[in-house]
C-alpha cells in the first residue's frame, strides 16, 4: 500500500501528536524529503520521539528509510488526489465533451486510489486461497454481481470454475454448504449487506477462508477475512451521481485477482484459454479473426 495512502487511512488509530505530525507529512509530503527530525518535530510542535514512534507504526526502520518511502509514494499520490468530485464528477448542464473529460478524470484519479490500496501482499495470499480451494464462490449484491460474473467468466476460460451465486436463498446454500477446503470472495464495501455480515461470521468460525473485497477504511467484516483486498474509499455511499469510481475500482481488484491467478502458470493458462476460443471458434457463429 502506498505509505501516504495508509497514512491517511490509519490517521484514526493515532495519538494526537502523532496525528498532527501526519497531517504536516499529508499536507505537504515533498518538503518531507528534506526535513530531519528537529524540523518535522518543529512544525508539527510535537516531541522528537513522535516523529520516531509514527515511523515505526508505519514499518520504518527510521526517518530516512520513511523519506525514501514518501520518494516513492509521492507521484502515484498526488494521482490519487487530482482534485476530483467523485461523487459528483459531472454537473448541469453539460455537454457531451464535458462529460467525457468529467469521467475521465474520475476514473483516473479511481485507478490510482485502487492502486495505492491494493497491497501486493494481500494479493498474492488471496490468489493462493482462490488457488488452493476445492471450489470457490463468490458473494456479491446488487450492481456487484456484474462484476463477480465477470470473475467468474475469465477463470472459466482457463479451466477454473467459479460460482457465483445470485439470488438470496443460493447465496445462503453457498454459505451453509462451504466447508474449509473451499474459499469464499465476499464482496461487500462497506459490509451492509443483508447477508455479508452473518455470512462472514458463520464462514470464519467453521474455517472457510473468506476473501474479502471491501472498503480501504475499516469494516464490520474485516475480523472475519483471512485476506483483505482493498477498494478505494473515495466514493460516499449514498451521495453521489452513480457508482462510477465503486464500480471501476471493484473491476480492477478482480482484474488483478484474476491476472495474479493466470501468471502462476502463465503459459499453462494462456495455451488453455487459446485451445478453449479455438474450440468456440470452430461451433461456428463465432469469428476466429479480424475482418
């Protein structure tokens, strides 16, 4: 995760001069780079041992080894606060060009908030989960369930069945019936499903492993996952145009999912899914090539 991002995102679980020490490190992350201890102690009017204690909550071994990370973190931030409305990234009024670029800059700013969450780590035990398992399911509601079908649509292409229940009694038989030797992706942002709480619960204490796509900031369901892949929380959840920035940022975790699957054993995979389209191709109805 991007060092700036989860900065931001754990300010919550801070002391008082540890927060007010971030908030100099958030509000102006390039002058960082140059500052010692004594300035950034200074600035923040906070002790010497703050500026030591927050870099240690941050997995640094020190000031300089949290200067280098800001280095690397500060481009793909600044991408991740364009300034964007992602709630409202298109108005009255507007022409077709205006609504364009609106989105454009939405979905851009999105990309890099998803990418500044999403820990690699994290990404590489839930593909070993999704990889290990006997069967696997995916649980997702409402608009989400486009995009778990869509999962579900690229593992079948190499071999990989996926189920993705829909209705709300298949949902609970997918729950009920799971056992430890399958692996359960819950996508949920910010766990109000009706469903994604019990389900969670029950899940974890009979040793499903649970994959839970959510929220960057803290859930009701993060207790209950084994691996938390993250979804940029930019978006308010009631007060916006429509889910653009949700829904391409949930896109993209599965994206990701499924790519960090296929590479385990890319040319297996890829000379599997070739001999499948083939296969298609040669049904009939379906164009092998460009015309």
């Amino acid at each position: 995760m991007n060092i700036l991002t989860r900065l931001r995102l754990e300010r919550g679980g801070l002391t008082e001069a540890e927060r007010a020490l971030a908030d100099v490190i958030l509000t102006d992350p390039a002058r960082c780079l140059t500052d010692g201890a004594k300035q950034l102690a200074a600035r923040a009017l906070v002790s010497q041992a703050t500026v030591y204690r927050l870099c240690e909550k941050l997995g640094c071994t020190g000031l300089a080894d949290l200067r280098v990370r800001l280095a690397g973190a500060l481009e793909s931030f600044r991408h991740e606060n364009a300034g964007v409305d992602v709630n409202f990234p298109v108005g009255p009024g507007q022409d077709g060009r205006a609504v364009i670029d609106g989105l454009a800059r939405d979905l851009a700013q999105t990309l890099a908030a998803t990418a500044n969450v999403l820990d690699a780590a994290a990404l590489d035990r839930a593909a070993e989960l999704v990889l290990a398992a006997e069967r696997v399911d995916v649980l997702a509601t409402a608009g989400n369930v486009a995009f778990a079908q869509n999962f579900r649509f690229q593992m079948a292409e190499v071999g990989r069945a996926v189920n993705v229940p829909v209705d709300e009694y298949e949902q609970r038989l997918a729950v009920a019936s799971a056992d430890p030797t399958h692996a359960v992706v819950l996508v949920s942002f910010g766990g109000r499903g009706a469903i994604a709480r019990p389900a969670a619960r029950s899940l974890a204490e009979r040793g499903v492993p649970v994959v839970l796509v959510a929220s960057a900031e803290p859930t009701p369901l993060d207790e209950y996952a084994r691996v938390k892949l993250a979804l940029s929380p930019q978006e308010n959840h009631a007060r916006k145009v429509s889910p653009f920035a949700t829904g391409l940022s949930l896109l993209f975790v599965l994206d990701a999912l499924f790519a960090r699957c296929f590479v385990e054993d890319f040319d297996a995979n890829l000379a599997r899914r070739l001999a499948y389209y083939e296969g298609i191709v040669s049904l009939g109805g379906c164009s092998g090539g460009r015309r």
